[in-house]
C-alpha cells in the first residue's frame, strides 16, 4: 500500500485494467500472457521469470551469461524469440556465446501504417538489419514519403497499388529524383538493390533517368504504369531510344540490360506484363 511520508497516512490501492493501445505491436510482445487474467492466486515462477527477462533485455550484457550451462542459454534465446523479443542488441549478447550461428534474420509485422508511429521502429537499432519495406494502402504525405531514404540500409522497396483508392499516391518522378537527390549528395539508400512499383500512374520513362544516383540497384520493375503504356507501342525502338536517352544505360558500370517482358521474373511476381531494368549480376 502507498505510504505518505509527510502526514503517516496509508492510503489503499486499487489497480484498473485499460485497454491496450492498438497502434504498433510492442504492446503485444514481449511479455507471457497470463494464464487466468483478471483473477487472484500464485504466479508461475517460470513466466515471473521470463517477463523479468523480456523487461531487462537492453541492460543484458554477456557476463550474465558466461557462467550458465548451455542448455539453459538455449532455454532463454528460444523464450526470448518465441515471444518476438529479439533484437540487435539480443541477438548480440547471445552471439558471443556460441550457441547459434551468427547468421539470423527477424521478421516483424506492424499494426498501424501511419508515419507517426513508424518513427520509432525507423529509428530503432533493429534497422541495422537490411530492410524489405512494401507499401500499399497508406494515408502518406509527399513529406513522408520523402523521409523513407533516410531509413537506414534499405534493400528493396515495393510500391503495390491502393486497394480502398481513396488514397492519393505521393509515389511520382519528383519523388524518385528526391531519393536520387539524397543517394548522390548523402549517401542514402546505399544497399538499395530492388524497386518495384505497381499501379503508380504517375511513374513515367522520366523515372529512368534517376535510376544511376543507387550504386548497387539491381532490378527496377513497373507495372501498370504510365511507363508500360509509353514503351508497348514499338517496344525495340523505344527500349533503344530508352538506353540512349537516360543516364541509366549501357555505359554504367551497373547495367547489362533493360528488357520489356510479358511475363514477370519468376520468384518476384506472378503478375501481368511489366516493364523490366535488370543490373548486371
């Protein structure tokens, strides 16, 4: 019960439970979920344990484990993972003990896809990790979408089509020659190898022009975009034309070919025809 140093009074306590936020997932992580909610009677010493883990896990250093058996390390690294807790600096910890290869991947689902509460998972050390961001239905800004270059190491983008429509999609030319700004004069978006951008009517042969400023883009595939409906007329010449014209050509160290197919690569989409840029393996 709290205790009032200044007037001696003892004061009773009554707790209320409140829904929790619906917005992101870390309030669904990384806690064991009660086995009789709402109820009174002993815990479980073994979930007391894990929940003092998951809470403690930034202030883990791998001292705490130098001494544990092995078996109980794995114990903890699989408590820790099953309920989605890991992280760079976990995974860190854990990695110096030998338990594991040091080769691990995380995949994380987010709830909300509104930019605001994407500013803590962006900033997050987990982003350290090379990253697949895919965007469809999002209420997004041209601001916002301008801030995606600043994410640290990211690998591919995928751009789907809104499926409500009520969205205005910021995805255009500007908004490439932006990022394209931000690869050449900061250095942004080095480890970008893939964009592939579906339904954007605004994505236009222009868009090839920027496609240099990424050193190790590998792939740039379009569909049904205002790019396929330019280059199907008489897809020879204008691939021709295409590779003369923009910066993205056959004289980069990166480029072996830009191909219009009707058939998407096999392992990316099992879409319609699209208009493909393939790098040099």
């Amino acid at each position: 019960m709290p205790f009032d140093r200044d007037s001696g009074l003892v004061f009773d306590e009554r707790t209320i439970p409140l829904p929790r936020c619906r917005h992101g997932n870390k309030h669904n992580k990384g806690f064991v979920a009660p086995i009789r909610p709402a109820s009174d009677g002993p815990r479980s010493l073994v979930d007391m344990a894990k929940n003092t883990l998951f809470r403690n896990l930034r202030k883990l250093d791998h001292t705490a484990l130098q001494y544990l058996p092995r078996s109980m390390i794995e114990q903890l690294w699989t408590w820790i993972t099953d309920s989605a807790c890991d992280s760079l600096h976990a995974w860190q910890v854990f990695a110096r003990t030998g338990i594991f290869d040091k080769k691990c991947s995380r995949r994380e689902m987010i709830l909300c896809m509104k930019p605001e509460c994407l500013m803590d998972i962006a900033s997050s050390p987990e982003m350290s990790w090379l990253t697949n961001l895919t965007l469809g239905s999002v209420d997004m800004d041209m601001n916002s979408a301008l801030s995606i270059s600043q994410i640290p190491n990211i690998r591919t983008i995928h751009i789907r089509a809104c499926q409500s429509g009520i969205y205005r999609s910021p995805f255009t030319n500007r908004l490439l020659r932006s990022w394209a700004a931000d690869a050449t004069h900061r250095g942004a978006m080095s480890q970008l190898e893939m964009i592939f951008i579906e339904d954007q009517p605004e994505i236009t042969t222009q868009a090839l022009w920027y496609l240099s400023a990424f050193p190790k883009l590998r792939m740039f595939t379009v569909r049904n975009c205002r790019i396929n409906a330019q280059l199907n007329e008489s897809r020879s010449e204008k691939l021709i034309s295409a590779r003369q014209r923009f910066a993205w050509n056959l004289n980069s160290p990166y480029v072996s070919q830009l191909l219009c197919c009707r058939e998407m690569i096999r392992g990316i989409s099992p879409y319609a025809p699209g208009v493909v840029a393939r790098t040099r393996s």
